[in-house]
C-alpha cells in the first residue's frame, strides 16, 4: 500500500496556475475533448450494445478529466485500474449473486476498498460497479466497457496537450 496516496494529489511538477487563468472560451476549448470522446462512446455502445447505463460512469469520469486534468484521481493508471477493476467486481457480484442490492452493496463495497487499498481512487469507479451489478439483461460487456475506459483514458492525454496548447497561446 502507497503511503504517499497519488491518487488523492495533483499529479508531481503539474502547473495548474493556468487553468485558474483561463477565460470562458479556454474553458470551452478544455471541454469539447471530453465531451466529443463521450460522444463516441455513446455511438459506439449504441451500435454494438443495449446496455447503455453500463457506461453512464464514464461521463463522471471525463467530467473529471475535464476539470483538473493534473490530479491523480484522473491519471491514466487510476482510471483504467479503478474503472477495470470496478466493471469486473460489478459483473462478478452480479454472476455470483444477480442482480439486486446485495449484489449492488457488495461490488460497491468492495470497489472501494480496493480503490482505497491499491491508491487508485477515481469516484466514478463507484457508479460502475452499481451499474454492473444491477444490470438487466444476460449481455456480458467487459471487453465493450474496456475498450470505452481505453478510449476515456486518452482524454487525460489530450487535456493534459489542451493545457499546454493553452498555455503556449497564452505565452506562459
């Protein structure tokens, strides 16, 4: 276990001056990369899959991007370990036990637990655990939410380029 909790600290060296600096339109401009990644994602869930609220987190989880890129919490490893994680106890709780609140409650429990435990806390993580677990349906998505959680976590990367473009526009 990490003593130092990165997941809960801005991301070492990250200059997060300028997104206090930033005018409406940087605020916009910061935006639009989360918010078109999870429109595709939308897209693609809804040609290969019915499940739909299995994938609502994600939206939490580009919010977050969205809203300080440099923490810890929206890292690429938080996000893809907490989320992974996460979606696989769901749908384990829901094989083991199906689908209702004891299900829900145990994968919940245990998400955080581990999220805490492994120093990979990212919230969102929470609600797909809920989601897996309370699910309708027999469809398994796993491999579907995978690659929707690869997708969102290149949104670190492009908030983190949007910022520095930002910055460089700005002169700083």
């Amino acid at each position: 276990m990490s003593q130092d909790r990165t997941s809960l600290k801005p991301i070492q060296g990250a200059d997060r001056s300028l997104r206090r600096k930033l005018t409406l339109k940087g605020e916009f401009a910061l935006a639009l990369a989360p918010t078109t990644v999870i429109l595709l994602v939308l897209a693609l869930v809804e040609v290969l899959s019915r499940q739909r609220l299995l994938f609502a987190s994600l939206a939490s989880s580009a919010f977050l991007i969205y809203l300080d890129p440099q923490h810890g919490t929206n890292s690429v490893r938080t996000l893809i370990t907490s989320q992974v994680m996460a979606a696989t106890l769901g749908f384990t709780a829901y094989a083991l036990l199906g689908s209702g609140y004891w299900s829900a409650g145990c994968a919940m429990v245990i998400t955080i637990v581990l999220m805490i435990l492994l120093d990979v806390v990212h919230p969102p993580a929470v609600a797909t655990s809920l989601s897996f677990a309370l699910r309708a349906g027999n469809e398994s998505n796993l491999v579907l939410f995978g690659l929707a959680v690869g997708i969102t976590a290149t949104l670190v990367m492009l908030e983190q380029l949007a910022l520095w473009i930002l910055a460089k526009s700005r002169g700083n």
